[in-house]
C-alpha cells in the first residue's frame, strides 16, 4: 500500500463508496483495511512533510 500525502481534499463521507473485492453467492466481501497506530502516525508525518508544516 501506498499514501499519496502531499494532496489532502475534503470529501463528503455520504459520497464515498466501499470498494469490494468479489461476490460471494450474491453478496459483496468489501475490502476493509485497518491502520496500526504505527502506520497512522506515519500516514500523519508524510501529510504534514506534503503541507511543509
């Protein structure tokens, strides 16, 4: 995985859909992906090093 952090946007949640990987007898398996804090704090420095704060 890769983060892009020198963009940030505003975004509507309500407009956003989940991303699902297949379809499972009829139903969707979405692809649901969780940050460590770790990883999150890293996501968090590369946007501030984008912003120059």
């Amino acid at each position: 995985m890769w983060v892009k952090g020198d963009i940030v946007l505003t975004v509507a949640l309500h407009r956003l859909r989940l991303l699902f990987a297949r379809k499972d007898g009829g139903q969707r398996i979405y692809d649901v992906r969780i940050l460590d804090h770790d990883t999150m704090e890293r996501v968090r420095a590369c946007v501030r090093a984008g912003l120059g704060i």
